[in-house]
C-alpha cells in the first residue's frame, strides 16, 4: 500500500470527528436556597447507636472475668455472647446486653446491641 491508500481513510475519519458535536457535560442539578436535600440512607439501627438502654454499664465491672461467670450474674433481660472472632447475627436491638469475649475466653467488652 501507498502512502495515499493511507492518507485518503485517515481523512475520511478526521473529516467525520470534526463533524461531530462535542460531548455534553451534565451539569449537577442546583438545590434551591431554605430546602434542606434529602438523606441518602436510613437510619437502620447500625449507623447510630442509642444511649445505653439495656444498662451494659452496670455490667463494666465484669471486664476481665472468664466468660463462664455471665450465666450466673442473674441478668433478666436478653443478652448475647460473642466469641473472639465469632460470628455476630446483624440484627440489632438497643435492649440487648452483648458481652464480647476475648481469644483467652474472658470478657473484653460490654455494650448493647
């Protein structure tokens, strides 16, 4: 092939893109003055934790102890057991006591969820 049989494709292709109209920017829409937008996400109990309902607290004091003793501390309300890197159901529920063990089996943290 010769340089024409190049040439003459090559300025067919040019000639065509600078036919074209350029690309459109969209433009992102403006949210008038005084009106708040609306939240993306709903607050699905994961996101914001509430205060301490289920009195995890008054529990603090058992950090420390082997996770054998929390059956015998009398607690009338539900509450979970989490295994060092156990799995943990995702089901929230603010009146819940959850005590977190550690790999040593003892208790590393207490909260509700």
């Amino acid at each position: 092939m010769t340089k024409t049989q190049f040439a003459a494709p090559l300025i067919a292709v040019l000639a065509l893109s600078a036919c074209m109209a350029p690309p459109q920017i969209e433009e992102a829409p403006v949210q008038p003055p005084g009106i708040e937008p609306l939240p993306t996400a709903y607050d699905d109990g994961l996101t914001e934790r509430k205060p301490d309902l289920c009195k995890a607290s008054s529990y603090a004091g058992q950090i420390g102890q082997p996770g054998g003793v929390i059956p015998t501390l009398g607690i009338e309300r539900s509450y979970r057991v989490v295994e060092y890197r156990g799995i943990e159901p995702q089901e929230y529920d603010p009146n819940r006591i959850v005590f977190r063990l550690d790999e040593m089996g003892n208790i590393s943290a207490v909260d509700c969820g």
